[in-house]
C-alpha cells in the first residue's frame, strides 16, 4: 500500500461527508488559524531569564493566568451591566461560563505545583521583586469581587493608565453589589444610603435575610443567581487554596518574592470568602414544602 493510498484524500466542500479541512489557503502567509489567534505573536513572548528547564512552564503557567484574569474581568463587568438593567437570565448565563472559566483558572496551578524547591529555586533569584500580586488584572477581580483596598494602588502610580483604570474600578459597585441591586428592587432590603463602593465590603444582617426570605421563598431566579454566585465565591477560595499549596510546595516558609510572608500571609488570604451572606443566610433558610 503507497502512502497516497493510506492517506485520505480531501473532498470538495459539500462533498463526502468524511472529507477533511481545507489544506490550500493561496497566498496567505500563514493558514487563518495562526492569524486568527496571532500565533507568531503569541510564540514571541516566551523570554525566559534562565536557562533552567522549569521556568518556561513558570512563564507560561502566569501567562494563560494574566489572559483568564483578563477574560474573567470582562465576564463579570458584563454580568454587572445586566444585573443593572434585570436581565437575569443574561446575567446568569455570563456569571455561569465565568464558574467555567475559574475551574481553568484553578487548573493553572497543576503546573506550578510539578515544581520541586531546588527547580524554583534555581531561577527564582532572576524573577527579582515580581510577584503574581502585583498583577493590575488581578486587582480588578478584587474589586470586581467586593475587596476593596485604596492602598493596593501605590504599585501602579509609575503607571497613570492602569492606576487609572484601577481607580475607577475601586470606586465603580462591585459584581456583589450589581446582584443587591437586584434584591432591591424586588423590596427584600433596603440598601444603606451613601454607602461608599470603594470600601471594603462589610456582612450585613439585612442582605442575610434578604437571601434567606428569596431562598425560603422559592424565587427561582433569585436562587439561580445566588448559586452561581456561590460557585463564583467557592471557586476563588479553591483558587486561593491552590496558590497557598503551590508556595508551600515550592517554598515552605520562606518570604514571598513580593516582599510578602509568604505561606503564611496567603493563609489569611484564604479566610476571605466573597459574597458571604451567601454562605451565612443557609442557616436560616426554611425547609422547602414540596
């Protein structure tokens, strides 16, 4: 048998159903797909600072991070616009692909968690003062997710765009605060007047028992958008588990390469649960009657 016999052969579009994909593009320089997703662009930003073998999937591994972190970002500003104009169902679908999205995300430290302490350690010292925290993607979730801290600006003054746009969304309601809108309008609470977005985001007995009168009475659209939440909230501190694990993997106790703790200080980071009434409020939700 030749090769040309084993090999199938291509069929013109709308042809043989077990016809393969195109293979002549004319004169394009490279097929659709590499100019699609700018492969050769995306290939040329590899640079590792060492010759050790493991830096490359330390690079990598923070790459597709920064690129989740980016897709994560417009997810959940999206999902905010159509809490604000009460389109639950759009909202739901965004915040639901989003719960996808964060498994991926979560996955990333499978990697970094196949790095032993003398492999991250032999090209640690070229990483310098950067850390994963000094993301500017990353504090956009934050503040997306109701963390909100005015002094995580300081990093970004050298760079008036991000210290900006981070400014701005310090300021702006967080996801969290677009979904008690909704509780509003339906008249499960009252929100706190002049209440200030860009603080911290406090527990309230109120939206507690907003949640638990919508769950207790079966809204249905209300308990769909408080689960998906819920998701959102477990998967972050999976996300956060996985972070402390992996440094603990690859560096005990030593301090962070941003100056922090390390292991220690990410522990208290994990303590953090966003959208915590979401968590509270089950403990009073009455037994369902059907």
């Amino acid at each position: 048998m030749t090769v040309d016999e084993r090999t199938p052969r291509a069929e013109p579009a709308g042809g043989c159903p077990m016809a393969g994909p195109h293979q002549d593009f004319g004169d394009a320089v490279a097929p659709p797909y590499a100019d699609y997703v700018q492969l050769d662009r995306l290939l040329s930003l590899q640079h590792t600072r060492t010759d050790v073998p493991a830096e490359l999937s330390f690079l990598i591994s923070s790459q597709v991070m920064e690129l989740l972190f980016a897709l994560l970002r417009q997810e959940w500003t999206t999902a905010g616009e159509r809490l604000d104009a009460d389109d639950l169902p759009g909202a739901i679908g965004t915040l639901r692909r989003s719960s996808r999205e964060l498994d991926v995300l979560v996955s990333t430290w499978d990697l970094l968690a196949t790095l032993t302490p003398g492999e991250f350690g032999a090209f640690r010292e070229a990483l310098g003062e950067a850390s994963g925290f000094q993301s500017h993607l990353y504090r956009h979730l934050e503040f997306l997710l109701g963390i909100k801290r005015a002094g995580v600006l300081r990093p970004y003054t050298g760079s008036p765009r991000v210290h900006a746009e981070l400014a701005r969304s310090l300021r702006a309601p967080s996801l969290y605060d677009h979904a008690l809108g909704v509780l509003a309008r339906r008249s499960l609470y009252t929100p706190e007047r002049g209440a200030d977005p860009s603080r911290p985001y406090q527990p309230s007995e109120d939206v507690e028992r907003a949640w638990a009168r919508a769950y207790t009475d079966a809204l249905p659209d209300l308990v769909e958008l408080g689960e998906t939440l819920t998701d959102i909230s477990e998967r972050w501190t999976r996300w956060r588990e996985r972070h402390l694990a992996a440094t603990l993997r690859a560096l005990g106790n030593r301090p962070g390469t941003g100056g922090s703790a390390g292991a220690s200080w990410l522990e208290q980071t994990v303590r953090v649960r966003v959208f915590p009434e979401l968590w509270t409020m089950r403990t009073l939700v009455e037994p369902s009657k059907v």
